[in-house]
C-alpha cells in the first residue's frame, strides 16, 4: 500500500493519541524510520505498558493460544505476554509479514479486541505496523477484511523533527551537523541491490559506532570512518558524509566562499570536499530562494549576483559539478526565475544538461 497522503512524526503521534484508543491503527512505511520507536513514544506518554509481537515470526498458536480441557470442554488460553489484566498497548509490528493464517489469528484480536474467551482489558490499545512493497521487505498481501478492519497511515522521515530528537538523545555531533546541511539525506529509498541505505536508524547507527570508537577522545583513522560510514548509510551519502569530515577543518568554508573570502577547492586531491560543497550549495539555494522574483529583498539580491557568480567559478573549475548545482530531480528544483538569470548569463552550462 502506498497512500496518497504522508505524516510526520509529530502528525502520527496526535493521530494516535485521537484515534487509536477507539480505532485499531496501522502505520505505513519504509524500513528504520522510526515506526517502532514512535509507537513506544505513545504508550509512553499515555503512561501504559508497551508489548511488541513481531508478525514474521509468529505462529497462530502464538496468538490463539493452545487449547486445554475443562471437565466436557476445551477452551484456548492465549499467551501470557497478551493475557494481561491491566490494559496495555499492543503493538503488532511487521503485522503485513505474517502468514495469511496469523492474519486470521489477529482478526477478532483487532476487531473485537479478544483472543478466544480472553478480551483484552478495558483501555488496551492495538496498533499495527508495517513496510510497503516497494521497499524491498518482507511483505505479503493483507487481506480485504484485515485492512477493513483497521484506520491507515502513512509515515514519512522528517529531518527538522529527527534533528530535534537527535539533539535530545546526544547523538554524534557530526551527525546531528551533516543532516542540518543535508537534510535530504536523512532517509534514502531502499535499493534493489543488497547494501546500506540512509534512514533515521542507519544514521542513530552511525552515530552509535562514531561515539563508540571515538570514546575518551581518541582520534578515529580515516580508514575506520570510511569502514563505518559505508557500513551503515547509503553509499552516495557515505562518500559526502566522509567529506564533509575531511572539510570540519574549516567549518565555515562554504560561507566564506560565499563572503569571497575563500575560493572553491580546485586541487584534485579536494575533488571530494568540492562535491560536498557544491551539493552543500545547491541545498542551500533551495532553502533560502524565494519562490517568486518579487519576493527578493536587499539582501538576497546581493546573494543572487554572488550565487551566480560562485557557479559561473565552479564551472571553470569543473563543469560537471556546476551542472549539478543547477540540475532539476525529483526531489527539489530551484526556482524558475533564478533559472532564467543561469540560463542568461551560463546558457552552455544549461543547455548541455
């Protein structure tokens, strides 16, 4: 399932938090962003227990129970991690995971909130979760009356709120920095191939290992950062993640390129360092620009002139990286006035794109 509509972090708490105690939820989305931790969050805050079943490893039994005799009858006595006499939040995580005969198992526990002769106590709450197709996980199809039975949403990482739990957590200063000047970064469509890939839990990974090796300040080799960046986070960020490192030497090279009291790069030996910078760059045109040309003020005027003077320097030194400032994706575009002052002033360096 791949819904229309997506939510951050802070939206899908507030959903919880309204929908959950009288609707069973099931939150959608990729692998390590945070669905998990999110769902703990929850219970946390409304001061109940959290019991977590994970759906691909579970068997019917496990949720039904077994049976057992009772003089002429048998009844079936759920399992003690569900058969609880306080209310508690239920979390049935990789619930799309399971078989189709634990999906009938989870049927009446979902809608009706019982297992057999055992109801759930008054105040339970039962939420699911799950990955998407797409994303390369184990997935199998939810029945009709299963996805019937439950409201729907789907998660997406928000870098803005991520940064502000990192920052709580004490995650790895380099860390928290990176994802402030790149925080499209923070999360990478799982691949087809088998190999790391960003997500908020791939980097709170990274951040571990950093920490970790650079305990009682010991200096981490080159070789052990590139060994531990490319062990956890997509291999493209990897590469940037490691030049931004290379460039903490001069923290604020890209704003005194800016001030013109620095140049870009240009030994071949930088080549990396001037990637990140440009990459850098091209973020910060499209935080900052305006949408509209009518909405520039003094000092962004200054800034424009000086934006495309600094491209029209990166293309002397290499073009290619010029071009992928100014480059469209499917992520973020610049705006289509300043496109025009690029294609005016550099036309070779949009044309050839």
């Amino acid at each position: 399932m791949n819904l229309p509509i997506t939510v951050t972090q802070e939206d899908l708490l507030e959903i919880l938090i309204n929908v959950a105690p009288s609707r069973p939820v099931f939150i959608w989305g990729a692998p390590g962003i945070g669905k998990s931790a999110l769902v703990e969050q929850f219970a946390e805050e409304l001061g109940l227990p959290c019991v977590s079943l994970l759906g691909s490893q579970l068997a019917p039994e496990d949720i039904i129970g077994i049976p057992q005799i009772k003089g002429d009858t048998s009844e079936f006595l759920p399992p003690k991690m569900i058969a609880r006499k306080e209310p508690y939040v239920l979390f049935l995580d990789e619930l799309n995971a399971c078989s189709q005969e634990v999906q009938k198992a989870f049927y009446s526990l979902i809608h009706e909130r019982r297992i057999g002769e055992y109801h759930l106590p008054e105040g339970s709450i039962v939420v699911g979760a799950g990955n998407r197709a797409q994303d390369s996980a184990i997935v199998k199809t939810m029945s009709s009356a299963l996805i019937n039975r439950m409201f729907h949403v789907q998660m997406k990482a928000d870098a803005r709120q991520w940064i502000k739990w990192a920052e709580q957590n004490k995650l790895h200063p380099w860390v928290i920095d990176y994802i402030m000047k790149r925080p499209d970064h923070l999360f990478s469509e799982p691949p087809k191939t088998e190999e790391p890939f960003s997500t908020p839990r791939s980097w709170h990974m990274l951040s571990d290992a950093l920490t970790e090796y650079g305990a009682g300040k010991r200096e981490i080799s080159n070789d052990t950062l590139k060994m531990l960046s490319y062990a956890c986070i997509s291999p493209s960020h990897a590469g940037m993640f490691l030049a931004y490192i290379k460039s903490l030497k001069n923290t604020n090279m890209l704003d005194n390129i800016i001030a013109e009291n620095a140049k870009w790069p240009a030994k071949p030996e930088d080549r990396d360092i001037l990637y990140f910078l440009a990459q850098s760059f091209r973020a910060k045109l499209v935080n900052e620009l305006p949408k509209s040309k009518q909405d520039i003020s003094g000092n962004m005027l200054s800034f424009v002139y000086r934006a495309k003077g600094m491209i029209k320097e990166l293309s002397v030194i290499n073009f290619e990286i010029a071009q992928m400032v100014v480059a469209s994706d499917d992520e973020s575009t610049l705006p289509d006035w300043f496109m025009v002052e690029v294609i005016r002033d550099l036309p070779r360096l949009v044309n050839n794109q």
